[in-house]
C-alpha cells in the first residue's frame, strides 16, 4: 500500500497518530513503518470494545483421566518400540518455543541464552539440546528440530548457535523461523508506538506457533521430507524429555490427533491447567475456572479426578493440524505494561498496566482437537520450568532439580 492509502485507512479507524512523525523519518524508516501498518489485523481492535461486555463462558467440563506411569512402565518396551521406528523413520519433530525474552530474570536476551550453571557455564538452550540428543544417541538418528524465534530475538538466537555450534547438534536438522507479531493499544484501543519508526509489536502467544511455522514454508518442506507428527514444548522447562519413544510411541498407538504430557498435582489447589473435557472434547481448565467442587472431586479410591496439570509439551498429528488451520483461534487479551512513546516521543516505561496485548494461546488448539491422550510423567524428573529469579519455579528451584538428576551445573 502507498501513504495515501494507508492513511486513509488509519483516518477509518480512528489511528492517524502513527503517522505522526512519517515527516521526520529516512526512506528505509518509512517504508518499515508503512509495513507494519499494513500487516495490522484491525479485527484484534474490535475485541478492545467488546471483550469488557462479553463474559466467556465454558462448555460442560468433564474429568480425563490419564496413562498413568505404573501403566507406561508395565508397557515400555511396546510404546519404546513404535517410537524408535518412528524418529529412526524421522516422522516426528520437534518445535521449540522461544520467541520471548528473559526480561522476568533481568536479562535482557532470549531467554533460552540464560546462564544457569553455578560452577560451569550451562544455558537453558543447552540443558534442552542435550535433552534431546539422548534421544539422537538412543535411536543413532537425527530429530528435525524447528526453532521458533521472533522479531525481538531471532538476530540473537540464531547467533548464538552458531556461536555455540549448536552445542554439538547437526545444524542440517536445525530450522528457525520467526513468530507473528501483534499490536500493543492502550485502554481505549489506539495503537501504541514504540518508536517514531515502530509500533509497538509482541509476540502473538504460543498458540501462534502452527499459523507461524507454516508462513514460514517449512511445513511444506516436512510433507516432502515425511514428517508426520510434531513435539511442541516450552523454552523455559530445562528437565523436559524432548521425543522420548515412549511418549512418541503411546501417542501414536493410542491412534488420537494429539497428546499433552502431565504431572500429578502437587495439592489440589495448584495453580496450574488441568486436561479435561469439555462437551466431550479435549481442554484445559485453568486453575481459576475451577469451582471448588471440582478441585476436591475424587474417584471410589480416593483420587482427585481433575489431577493432571499440563507441562506445554504436546505432541500433534500435523495431518489434525492442517484440518483446524483454517478455523479462527480465539483470541485472548491480556493486561500488560507496555512501554511506548509519548506526545513528545519521549519513551514512557509504565509502573502499572496501561493497555492490552493480543495472544493465541496452544491450550485453544488442544480444544480443537476430537481427541487427546494425556501422558503421565514424574515431576521431579521432567519438570522444571524457569520463570521467575527465586523461589517457586525459578532459577534456584531449577538448579536443585537439575543436580537432583545428576546435571553438572
């Protein structure tokens, strides 16, 4: 689109203030700005006004049990055998989750660069590279690993694997791509800026991560190289099993669309997602949706019937993920501090919330599905997330459990 046709729409919508400074801007300035303005998906502005009236509501919530470990135990060598044939035959990838900063940490790269070794140098990145070449060593083949980065970080991610030769995976079987971005507006919908140059994007919420990897054209290179499944899991959990073959065996035998790994809840009152069904299909439940008989129903022998909270390490059959790509993701607007530029282009970094993000979230896609196979797995070995510097799931709680299972750190 040209100016004039850009700001005519701008004008339409009520948006004109991000061409304020078009007059002070270089030619490679503008035409980025113009770009941006041109990839806005005006629809995202619409929920602003009408998310306030509109009370989401839930469908009829059901229990869902899982495979339990005493049962993946007894079956191991079953579910083992599929899985290895399957990464032998390279039908299952693996998506890595990284488009976000370590700013909760104070640091201020992506995430996954994150020093968490005390006495040697062991950055996140790392703890999950190793993870999954104990898979590479196991079946003597190489996973396909997708990469997503995003406009914040993907000029550092990608520099620093080869800075670090990708700690010692093959680079052929490494893929990076780029998540979509989002408009930041404040409380009465206008879209901030970030710079005189820039509005202020973020990324579009792990749910985006499909829509994402298939802009990108990768998906198209996996159907001609047989990729058939795909993991996808989280930058920041450093104990995760990335492809292990029993979990890529007992979802594949267990013929669903897709499968979530779980952990048994630590109390019932956890704040943590729980798989369910919801009017007899896959969800989540979050934690703050559950009404208080739900949190202590038990089964006859006593056990919490909503007791598997989610860990974000999902497995999907792209063919399920091709047949809801063209459905319409709900959106979630989430209150944020955003920094942004002010009258006087000064930029302003809020104490507060001051406006709204869009995010799509990969719990949607879970609902999306006709079936899910929740997989259990022990907490202390597969789960610990970084997210905060201290205290519960943070640094310190991850260095604990990383030596608890013979990590060198």
């Amino acid at each position: 689109m040209d100016y004039q046709t850009i700001a005519a729409m701008l004008e339409e919508h009520g948006q004109s203030h991000l061409l304020k400074y078009y007059g002070e801007l270089n030619e490679e300035q503008r035409a980025c700005l113009l770009k941006q303005i041109e990839d806005i998906d005006w629809k995202l502005l619409d929920l602003v006004h009408n998310h306030k009236s509109t009370e989401e509501t839930r469908g009829h919530l059901e229990p869902l049990g899982a495979l339990e470990v005493d049962e993946i135990e007894r079956r191991r060598q079953e579910f083992e055998a599929i899985g290895i044939q399957a990464l032998k035959e390279q039908k299952v990838g693996a998506v890595l989750l990284a488009g976000g900063q370590g700013t909760r940490l104070g640091f201020d790269k992506p995430k996954g660069m994150f020093n968490v070794g005390i006495h040697r140098t062991l950055y996140i990145f790392q703890c999950l590279i190793n993870n999954l070449m104990d898979v590479v060593k196991q079946v003597e083949t190489w996973v396909p690993l997708y990469i997503m980065t995003s406009d914040k970080n993907h000029e550092d991610t990608t520099k620093f694997f080869e800075e670090q030769n990708y700690f010692g995976y093959n680079k052929e079987y490494v893929h990076f791509f780029k998540q979509r971005m989002a408009p930041s507006v404040d409380y009465d919908g206008k879209l901030f800026m970030e710079a005189k140059d820039r509005l202020s994007l973020s990324p579009n919420g792990n749910g985006g991560w499909y829509t994402s990897l298939r802009r990108s054209g990768l998906v198209e290179d996996m159907r001609k190289k047989g990729v058939e499944w795909l993991t996808v899991f989280a930058v920041d959990n450093v104990l995760q099993r990335i492809n292990d073959p029993a979990y890529i065996g007992a979802v594949i035998q267990s013929g669903c669309d897709c499968g979530g790994k779980v952990v048994r809840k630590a109390d019932p009152h956890e704040r943590v997602g729980v798989l369910c069904l919801e009017d007899g299909k896959p969800s989540i439940v979050e934690y703050y949706e559950m009404t208080d008989d739900m949190i202590h129903l038990k089964d006859e022998k006593g056990n919490l019937l909503y007791n598997f909270g989610v860990i974000l390490n999902y497995m999907f059959r792209i063919s399920s993920l091709e047949a809801i790509v063209s459905q319409e993701m709900p959106v979630h607007i989430v209150e944020k501090k955003i920094p942004y530029i002010n009258d006087q282009g000064e930029l302003v970094k809020p104490e507060k919330p001051n406006g709204y993000k869009f995010e799509e979230l990969v719990l949607d896609m879970i609902h999306l599905m006709d079936s899910c196979l929740p997989y259990e797995v022990i907490r202390e070995k597969e789960f610990a997330p970084i997210k905060n510097p201290t205290g519960v799931d943070s640094v310190e709680s991850a260095r604990k459990l990383l030596m608890e299972n013979g990590v060198e750190i």
